[in-house]
C-alpha cells in the first residue's frame, strides 16, 4: 500500500479516534467521576454530623454508665430545671442518632448502601443499635429461663428452641395483660392471688407442653406464683422500629440548596416538642423517655433490663463511633479523647447480654 494512503488512513483514524475521546468518552468520564464526587460529597456530608452527635451521645452514655452520675434519671430525682433539662438532652441525643439514620436512609447515602468494608461496619453497628433498642427476645428468655429455675423445668439448650418457648409464654403474657387491663409488664407483681395464680397456671402449662414434661401440680403452683410473677415483671421500654422511623421524622427537616436534602432540629425546638401536652399522647417520644426515666446504675434492679438495654445502645454507638473514625473524610470529627472512649466501651461492654 502506498505510504501517502496509509499515512492518510492513519491520520484519520487518529481523528476520528480522537474525536471520539474528546467528545464521547471524556465526557462519560468526567460524568462518571462528577456523580462519584457527589455521592462522596453526600455522604461525607452525612458522615460528619452523624460522627460528630454519636460523639455526643457516648459522652453522656459514659456519664450515665461509667461515671455514675445519672443521679437525674432515677424515680425520685427532684423535678429541678437542670434534671429536667438532663432527662430531656439525654432523650434528644438518642432522636438525633434515629434522625440522621432515618435521613441518611431517605437520601440513600453511600453510608448504609455503600459496598466497602467501612460501609459494612456502620450498617452492622446501626443495625446493631436498632436492634438494642427495639428487640424483645433477650428479655423474653431471661423471664422464661428464670421460671423454669423455679420450677424445675429443663429448658432446652438450643437457642432457636428456647427462643420459640420463651415466645409462647410472651404470647400467653400478653393475653393476660389484655385480660387484666395492664399496660405494663412490672404490673403482674401488682396482681391478686387468683390472677397471679391464673398467670402463674398458664405460664407453667405452656412451658411444660412445649418442653414435653409433665404439667406443674396445683400445690406448686399455689407456693411459687409470687416469685413467678416477680420474674415477669421486667421493666421495658422497647422503641419498636416502626417508632424509631417515626422519631427519625420528627427529627429530620427538608433543607434546600445544599448538598443533601435533610438537617436535625435543634434542641429547643425538640425541647418545646416534647413539653407539648399534645405529645404525651404521642407512643414513640413516650417510649424514648420512659426508656431512661427510673433506672439506677448504682444500683440496679435485676428485673429492670433497662440498663442493659443501655449498654446495649452504648456498645453499637461505640461502634458506630469506631467505623467513622476509620474512613477517609477531609475533616476529622472525631477526636482522639472521644476514640479512646469509645473503644474502652468496646472494650468493657459485651456486644450482646451476658447469657444466663
């Protein structure tokens, strides 16, 4: 072939090769990177705050759990400004953590849907923290293993098992708590010796049948339904999912011309909300203060699981803590004295109740 046509060919191809890159494939690039810039932009935007009012939290977790200075929280804590005022700080951190969750979830940040490792750890301590707040099997099993001690009763030791039991006799305890007009579970302890004597009898048929032994006689029943009802009569303060989403909207407003699309409210107006008479109607925020209100770390009731409900929530928040540290931001938000903190919670609070 002729030098001239194959230098002409060659500089055609060369254009058009160009022209392609110039006008085709540097833009799909330069797109590409700008859409990744601004998922980084989000959740980087999403990542600071978050970081900064876990922060916030775990401090006054150390103070309630370390510290021991949640005098304010306890039943006869004077009704003073400052203990009000420590209650209801204490009620908006935890809002705060749901409002940016419930956020972040909206806006789809690359916080819970990335596909790194980093991601993988805050999805699993988020998860870990809802589940602390929400998730009633632990407590269910602790009562249930605590009437089978005093009654004799063999509880199997498969987990899965043992779940499915104590999940019967909750079942039956909550048809009790409709029967009797309770709303809580510590008023079974308050009950009457023929209902007590009526739960105690349901309780025990229910395990027996489940676990295949015989069905506890009438005359242990009559010496054991007190301290059964004791063992049944656990502090809750569970804030289901479907109520820890309602919170994280009431925390969350829309914000326009800026990066992402949602800020928190800030403390008065939480404050003001939840002063609102309109509000003690409202079973979410309720349950958020009822959560801490009455428990004593100094002095702990072992039928309040409250406080291990607590420390539950502090060990996911140490590790949300722990995961945002670890990521690559253009500004640290959290500081040194904050990380060691956190892990000492790592460190001394177990990810899960302690089995019994």
């Amino acid at each position: 072939m002729d030098k001239e046509v194959v230098t002409t060919l060659l500089g055609t191809v060369t254009g058009l090769v160009i022209a392609v890159v110039s006008s085709l494939l540097i833009p799909m690039f330069m797109k590409r990177q700008e859409k990744i810039e601004q998922k980084r932009d989000i959740y980087e935007k999403y990542a600071q705050p978050l970081g900064a009012d876990a922060a916030n939290l775990l401090w006054r977790l150390n103070e309630i759990l370390f510290d021991q200075r949640a005098h304010y929280l306890r039943e006869d804590a004077p009704s003073t400004p400052f203990n009000e005022y420590k209650v209801i700080s204490t009620c908006y951190r935890i809002a705060v953590l749901l409002g940016w969750i419930r956020a972040i979830r909206l806006e789809q940040s690359y916080l819970l849907f990335g596909d790194s490792a980093t991601f993988d750890n805050i999805r699993d301590a988020v998860s870990r923290l809802e589940i602390a707040l929400a998730d009633s099997p632990p407590v269910e099993i602790e009562a249930m293993k605590s009437l089978a001690r005093i009654w004799n009763i063999d509880v199997p030791n498969d987990p899965e098992r043992a779940k499915r039991i104590a999940a019967q006799v909750n079942a039956e305890l909550q048809h009790f708590l409709s029967k009797f007009d309770l709303t809580r579970y510590q008023q079974f302890a308050e009950l009457g010796e023929s209902q007590g004597r009526e739960v105690a009898r349901r309780a025990a048929d229910v395990m027996a049948c489940e676990v295949g032994v015989q069905a506890l006689a009438d005359a242990r029943v009559q010496e054991t339904w007190q301290e059964a009802l004791r063992c049944i009569s656990v502090k809750q303060a569970w804030i289901y999912r479907e109520w820890q989403q309602a919170i994280g909207n009431l925390m969350i407003r829309k914000i326009g011309g800026a990066i992402r699309r949602f800020d928190i409210i800030g403390y008065a107006e939480f404050e003001a909300m939840v002063r609102d008479p309109k509000m003690d109607k409202n079973e979410p925020l309720t349950r958020l203060r009822h959560m801490i209100v009455g428990i004593d770390v100094n002095q702990p009731v072992s039928t309040d699981y409250r406080v291990t409900q607590l420390r539950l929530v502090a060990n996911a928040v140490a590790s949300l803590v722990c995961a945002i540290e670890t990521m690559e931001l253009e500004r640290r938000i959290v500081d040194k004295t904050t990380c060691e903190m956190a892990r000492k919670f790592l460190r001394e609070i177990p990810e899960r109740a302690p089995a019994t």
